[in-house]
C-alpha cells in the first residue's frame, strides 16, 4: 500500500515527522507499506541522508508551497494548490496514494476531505473520531470531536454506526457497546437532541445500544463507542489531553494509567465516512505521533474501511 505523507504539517515539521518516518521503519521491516514523503524542495534535500538507509521504501514529492497552521482552509487549498496538503489530497483522488495523513491546517484537511475525497453516498455528514483511554489499558472511541458542532438525531445514530464498524474491523472489538453521552442514565435525560436520538439508537437492529452514559462513565469499559455532538466531544477531548500535561507534565506525577492520556501514543485521528483514509494529527506532534498516524492510516487500508462503510451505506454502488 502507498501512504501519502504531508512532512510539512506539523508545528514541529519536518524534523519531527521524519523522526516519525525513521521509527516506523525500524519497527516494521515489511514492504507492504511504502511511504509518500510530500515536502518543500528544501526539506527533501535536507533529510535525504537520514533517510538513505531506507531507500525503496519511501519516496520524496516536491511541493513547492506549504498552508499555513493560521490560513484559512478554502482559500489556502484554492490559491496553494501546489501545497503539500493539496498534493496529498490530490494523489489520493488520483488513486495513486491509499491513504493521506498531515498535523497541519486542520480546517484544510477537513475542507479537502470533504470536497476532494468526498462522502461516501448515503453518508449525511462525515465524522472525526478519537481515542479516549479507560482504565484496562485499552481505549473507547468517542465521536464527534469536532466538526459537527450542531447536530440532529439522526446524525448521531450515523456516528455510532460509523464508529462501531471502525472499532470491528480496524481494532477488532465485537458487537462494539455504544453509549449516548448524557447527564443522567436515564432515558428521558438530557436535551432535545439526546432525548431524540435514545429512541433511534435503541431501535436500531445494527448498533449494539447500552443507553446513555455520564462523564463519570467515558474512562470506564461500560460502552466502547460514545456518541454526542463535536461540541461536547471536543470539549471531553480537550479536557482528556490536559490531563496528562497537569499530571505527568507539571506535578511529575508517574502512573501507568495517566501515560495512556498522551495523545501521541495514538497518532491521529481518522475521518470516518468518506470514500478514503484520511488521518489528521495533532499540530504539536512529535516523532511517537508521527510513527502512530502512518499505523493508523495502514490499519484502515488494511481492513478496507471505506468500502465497507460503502457496502453499508450505499450497497448498490459501485467500487
């Protein structure tokens, strides 16, 4: 498979990301994965030598421009379209890429996800999802996080759905548990969103619904995949992420159970409902972060994530 990498994204690019790229092919000697460097003549020249004991196994694209972290994303990806985002969009649609992953302008990638890569039909609004680490060691999957600030009922039952089949068949779990983010157990808590989606979700022969769950429930094993708009959401991942800069980073506190709270043992977050992999990475990622986002992009081409969410949501397509 080919993963198309923005070696530019990032408030620590490149030298980070390939840091990133280096401890990915130490841990995986395997040829199935072959990397797609995009970055400024400049930074290709630069890191060549580091890279030359590796040769075979990526290859460096020239992108003359860069998007900025402040840019705004429309106007970026129409006036740079030579930018290493545009670029990574544009293999991708010309299926020369499998995959695409970047930590810079999140709106961009957004923005060329959804008008490049596009939603797969049937699909109302594309979803991020994230990783929230529980006290086994593993993690529940929590969506939206972000994009879909506002939300209908109906919106909410396609993340449960999107989530479910991305923790199946890209991390194995079985009859994933789905939760509802609420204020109470039960069902007719919370807002006029939550007590419309409880009765869809409840319903729904394809989601294996436990009902709602508190913020007290979202570190526990009660639901693996947990439901709400990217308003909430982001402010639960946010508040996850200080988590570990308070505890770890300013009181020097050691446990084994905050070390789960750094976001970059999981690499980045995947936008699930479009028709390809797209990653997108934390601005402030460092090598571990970088090394994880090209794991994670090559779990979801490996299950073939895409066209099984087209299986799901738009069976009679063709793909």
């Amino acid at each position: 498979m080919k993963i198309a990498f923005d070696i530019m994204g990032g408030d620590y690019a490149p030298s980070e990301a390939i840091k990133g790229v280096q401890l990915f092919l130490d841990e995986n000697h395997d040829a199935d994965v072959h990397l797609l460097l995009i970055g400024t003549p400049g930074a290709a020249g630069q890191y060549a030598d580091a890279l030359a004991s590796y040769a075979g196994r990526y290859t460096f694209i020239e992108a003359p421009d860069v998007i900025g972290m402040s840019e705004h994303p429309t106007k970026a990806l129409k006036e740079k379209q030579q930018s290493s985002i545009a670029i990574g969009f544009g293999l991708l649609q010309a299926k020369k890429a499998d995959a695409f992953i970047s930590a810079g302008n999140t709106g961009a990638m957004m923005v060329g996800a959804m008008y490049t890569v596009k939603n797969i039909p049937g699909v109302q609004r594309p979803t991020i999802a994230s990783p929230i680490p529980r006290i086994d060691g593993k993690f529940n999957l929590l969506l939206d996080v972000g994009i879909n600030a506002d939300c209908k009922a109906e919106n909410l039952v396609q993340f449960a759905l999107l989530g479910s089949m991305y923790m199946q068949h890209v991390y194995g779990v079985d009859s994933p548990k789905v939760g509802l983010l609420n204020i109470g157990e039960e069902e007719g808590k919370g807002n006029l969103l939550a007590q419309a989606t409880y009765p869809l979700l409840h319903e729904h022969k394809d989601i294996n619904f436990i009902g709602n769950i508190e913020g007290r429930d979202v570190f526990t094993r009660k639901a693996d995949v947990i439901v709400c708009e990217g308003f909430v959401g982001n402010v639960i991942l946010k508040m996850a992420e200080s988590i570990y800069d308070l505890m770890i980073g300013e009181r020097g506190m050691q446990d084994e159970f905050l070390e789960n709270f750094n976001h970059e043992i999981y690499g980045g977050t995947p936008i699930l409902g479009i028709n390809d992999a797209v990653i997108i990475g934390h601005g402030v990622a460092h090598a571990l972060a970088f090394k994880n986002m090209i794991d994670v992009a090559r779990r979801n081409v490996q299950a073939q994530l895409s066209s099984k969410f087209t299986a799901y949501f738009a069976p009679t397509e063709v793909f």
